[in-house]
C-alpha cells in the first residue's frame, strides 16, 4: 500500500522505465563534473542508508522517495545534497529514527500529532495519511504536528492530496532568517507552504513556496562574484536596505511583497509552530547544526474535491482552467506560459527519461557516506 | 444573537460610548472638504436604505455592519463610498435581496452554498456562520460559495473566527485585472484573501491583503499627477513592464511577488470559483457595471483551536508572540513593528472614539441615497 501511494506522488512512478544503464549514462549535458544517476539507484542507496540507522524499512522508503522525489522534479536543494547532514543528525542521534506518532489531540477533522523529533519526512507524510483519511470521513481536515524536523518539500504532501482527488495545504516554519517589516532582527523564517489542486489529463495545480524574495544562498553566491545585490533583497544589521551582498549576509532576508510577505510567513508560523505547540519565531532549529533538536511545527489540510463537486466534472474545469490560463495571450518574446508547479512535472518526466545529474561533489559525498555504514552504492 | 455576533466582529462594540454630538463633531482634523459621522448615524442609515430595497431587516444590519465596520477599521474603499452602486444594483435588480441560502451539498465539514446573487456581505456572513458551526463540531471546516457578490473585505469573515476562538481563513475571487507571468491578457483577479487568528489580551492577528501589488486606483492617480510608476506594477498591452502610468492603464496589473504572486492568486481563484462551479478567471463580475451579475464565488474555513490546545494557553502563547515580535530589535528610525492587522485595529479605536471623516463628495452622494430612498440620514 504504501509503495503505491508513494509512487503516485510522482517519486517513482514507472521503476521499469528508463533510465537502464546501470546508473550511469549520458542521457543529458554531462560534463567531468557531472554523473547521472538512475532514480532507482539513488533509492536504494537512500534507503538503505535510513535502515542501517535505524530507521524501519517502510519509513525508510518513504524518506528516500521525498528526497529522490526532489531530485526528480528538479528541486536539487532538497535531495540526496542532504544525504550528509541527514545521515549525521541520525547516527549522531539528534533525530529519532523510530517516533511513536499517535495523536495527543484528536477529533473528527483534526488531530495533533508529537513528531517526538522524528524524520521530517516521515512525520510529514504519516500526519498528511492522517489528513487524508480525515478528510475522506468529513470532507475537510487539519493535521497539527509539533517536536518535526525539516521536512523537505512542502509539495510533496499537498501532492499526496491532489493525488487522491482532494485539495491539499502543507505548511511549515523553519530557522529564523527574516527581519519583521520595521525590524532588524530575525524573528521568521521563510516558512514554506504548498497548495495542490487535482487535475484531470493535465498536471496537478501546485503551488510551492516560500515567502523570502531569494533564499541565502543567492547572496552568497553574488558576494562570491563580487555582484550588487536588488535592494528588495535583504536589509544589513541595521535593518536598512542594502545592495551589497556583504552587509547583507550579515543582516537579515526580506520577505516578498514587503508587509504583506511579513504577514504571510508570519501566519505561516502561527498556523504551525504556534498551533502546535512546538518550537516557532527564532527557536526553530534547521538542519546546519548536527545537534540542534528542530522542534519545527507544520500543518496540512485536506479538502475533499467530492464533498462539493462530482470529481470528474471538478477536474475537467481544472483541466479546462489550465488550458484556458496557458492558451490566453503571450507578452512579447514568451513561449509558454507555465501553470505553477508545471515546470517541476515537465523536470519529473525529463529526469525520470534521463536520469537525475549530480555534481561529481556529491556523489563523493554519497560515496563516503556508503562507505561510513557499509551500503552499496553503485554510481 | 445576531447583534451580539456583529458587534463581537468590531463593527460597533460600545454603541453608548462616543462620538455623541448627533452625528457632527470636529474629533479630529476637519476641513471644510470632511464631515465626521457618528458610525451610529452610518449604520442607522445604511440598514435603513438597505430594508427599504427589499433586504430583511436581521440582513440589513448584517450588511451595514460590514459596510459602517469598514469605516471603523479605516478601510475606506469597501465602507459607505459604495453605497451608491449597492443600492444602484438592488433598485435595478441586479442583486437579490432574499437569496435562500440552503446548502447544495453538505457534509459533517463542509457545505457549498448557492448565494442566489445575493448581496456578498450578507452570503459571506451566513456563509462563515455555517463553517463556524461545523466546525465547533468536527474541529475544521470549509465552506464554498457560488453565485455570490463582492463581499466587501476578507477580514470580516476571517475575523468572525477568531471573535469564537478559532482560526478564521477567507478566499474570494473578484473580476480580473492580471495577467499570467508571461501573458499579455487579463485571466485573474487580484483574489483577496485573510486569515485571522484570536490573541488573549492583544488584538487578533488579522492578514487581509489582495494579491496585486497596487489597485488600479494608484495607477490613476500617477496618471492624473503626471508621476511614472515602479516597474513591478504593471505591465502594458504587449506584456512588457512599464513606468508609464498610462501605459499601464491600458494594460494590466502584476501580481505581488513575481511568479509567486501569480500562483498564489490563481489558486485563491481555483479555491473558491472553481471549487465552488461559481464565475473564474475573466467572467467573474466586479461592482463597476449596475446590471453585470457578479458570480463570485468565496471559501470559507474554520479551524477550532479547541481541538489543538487549551483555548486559553494557545491566546497566552498568541499574546507571548505578539509581544515579543513588536518587542524585537527595530530598524534605524522605526518607532513600533507593527502586527498584521494592528494598525486596523487602531484605526477602530480612534474612530469609535472620534467618529468617521467622510468626504463631503461621499456625503453628498449619501444624501442623495437618502433622499432617492425616502430614508432620514442626519448628516
């Protein structure tokens, strides 16, 4: 049961399919730099990792699939690149391999749920199961979990929803890194969210956000090459607006859309941390520090498409809505105009085609960490 | 029951207490161009021209309540100034002023409600009222409407949550002004949306914003000034950005946020007209035309903070956040941060206290109402 409905998020959905040169292959553009991996293979590798620390196996699946899921659909920050923090936070015993993940609060439409400092991805995808039973039973429900870790892609669990006929939210708070609009201290954090919307022959609607006009990332980069940075960017320590990447890194991320973005993250923390009780404002924990307990809070909710439409007629809108939006006319010099979530399906069926390419440094990564709990990894 | 749940909401909590010079006072800066107005006087008037249109009197005051509140909390745009096109629409029938508001389809979560072309106010009101009940009973719920109108600002019904200690969330579509990232055609509205969460001693924490990064109003102003405009405002004809306000006139608005703005609201509009079979995209009717009939379709959501925590510990824990955001490091020459919300709330207060500035424009343009009606408006 559980490997279907995993494979119905779009982590492996044809495992017979291409690629099939034993991991490696040049399916696309591939430098010295570069190794294309088969999705199966880093599957296997992933799991088996989880196993050999203690996570049991079915659990251990469904991490590896949302982190080859990321890879997949291209979201490269939240794949295998974080096989070396996961595996560290595990045998350091920083994350609990083994959470005992029963309900504190339940009703009908709700349910609370300790993540008692489990696996992210776990917790998230075992709390959404629960939404979406929840919601098959009442027609909508709210799943609050606290003491989670960073769950990876907020899509992958609206994405479980859209994949049975339902809406699905997910939202999470993460470490701070945003200054409130006015201040200068990071008190929110670019708190992820996710909506899916079932589609009939087309792709599932599916926002994926976070509410930081560009991660940190960006700025370390421009600082690296020396670049101005756009001054809706970051504010420095002072809590002015700056261009220079420099006072930037030591300041704090600006949210999009100036004050409504701050209000939008802001909630996001409410409606997960706080609700739950966990961790939220400044004392969540991410992933860089192998120690740190997250204490991160998320939310879901599920909405059934069937409590207020007959599903087929509902998803043929959708389908007519996307062909609408697409087919309406193009600004100067476009091509496509792109649904939100399209361009990581279109990325999934690429990769899955081609492989998933990954930089010749993580694959050493990969590679030590095979070697550190004696698991196979044929790449 | 009804007054009680009105005046909870923030429209008019102490109606013995000022203003109380019969209806004209000088409370605060006054000109010869602004009469103040005693919201009694406002509300008094506006359930009187209301009833006088055919609308039950339990109705009318739910109406004028939304309008008179938005006065109160210095939302101007959606308060009395509207009046003219309200009673314009009912007088020509174009909004009906019984709608018979059964559900559809119901289940223990959700319902989706026919709003028979009522006006928006009141349908959004009984709308929430029903996702309010649901769920105190089954912990969240969710409501979709169809066939409805503007119903003036999100924070009414979000906040109508959080008045009955639960997290309130509200979705509208409304008639379209954006272009899809890449377009050059107007497919979406700027679909306003809230979320409200109840504090102890503190004000609710109230996000209520529209997905725009300007109303179009700003853009006519800049023309009518001769300014130019940023260019993350509007796009012209073609797609292109433009600084040119008139340019920008003949093209359409953008979306907060890039791509993201995008997303966000379209999937306000697959959350709430589609959802609901209402008007989506370009065929959702504004307030512009007397005779267009609206088809907007709202979503509802309720969540029980019951069902997570002790009522009382979760508002201490929303009163401990508050404090310690506006307690944060500000930037140089910032005075307070400011809570999402807040400023509205502030806004309330000074107004109950000093009454509501109108431009005598709008006065006159009540007056006429009154006289047109047959109602008194002593103003």
């Amino acid at each position: 049961m559980i490997d279907t409905s995993v494979s119905k998020m779009g982590g492996l959905e044809s495992p017979s399919g291409p690629p099939d040169r034993g991991g490696k292959f040049m399916g696309e553009p591939n430098g010295k730099e570069t190794v294309i991996a088969k999705p199966e293979t880093l599957m296997t590798f992933c799991t088996d990792v989880f196993e050999k620390l203690g996570v049991p196996h079915e659990e251990a699946v469904i991490a590896a699939d949302a982190i080859v899921g990321s890879n997949l659909r291209g979201v490269d920050t939240h794949g295998v690149i974080r096989m070396l923090v996961y595996s560290a936070k595990l045998r350091a015993g920083c994350v609990n391999p083994k959470p005992n993940l029963r309900p504190l609060r339940e009703t009908k439409g709700t349910a609370l749920i300790d993540g008692e400092n489990g696996f992210g991805q776990i917790v998230g995808y075992r709390a959404m199961e629960i939404a979406l039973k929840k919601a098959k039973e009442v027609g909508v429900s709210c799943v609050s979990v606290r003491n989670s870790n960073h769950f990876g892609t907020c899509a992958r669990y609206s994405m479980m929803a859209s994949s049975q006929d339902m809406i699905g939210l997910a939202f999470t708070n993460a470490s701070a890194q945003i200054a409130p609009t006015g201040g200068a201290e990071k008190m929110l954090a670019n708190n992820p969210w996710s909506i899916a919307v079932p589609a009939g022959e087309r792709f599932p609607v599916v926002l994926d956000m976070a509410n930081s006009v560009v991660a940190r990332g960006k700025i370390r980069q421009a600082a690296k090459e020396g670049r101005s940075i756009p001054p809706d960017w970051a504010v420095d320590k002072s809590g002015q607006p700056t261009t220079d990447p420099k006072a930037a890194l030591e300041g704090f991320l600006l949210p999009i859309a100036g004050y409504k973005g701050y209000g939008i993250t802001l909630m996001v923390d409410l409606l997960t941390g706080v609700l739950a009780n966990s961790a939220y404002g400044p004392r969540v924990q991410g992933l860089d520090i192998v120690e740190a307990i997250g204490g991160v809070g998320h939310t879901f909710m599920a909405i059934d498409v069937a409590a207020f439409d007959d599903v087929a007629e509902f998803k043929a809108r959708i389908d007519a809505y996307i062909d609408e939006i697409k087919g309406s006319k193009k600004a100067a010099g476009v091509e496509v105009i792109y649904m939100p979530g399209e361009i990581e399906f279109l990325k999934m069926e690429e990769r899955r085609r081609k492989g998933i390419p990954l930089h010749i440094n993580i694959v050493n990564d990969l590679r030590k960490i095979a070697r550190e709990n004696g698991v196979p990894l044929d790449l």
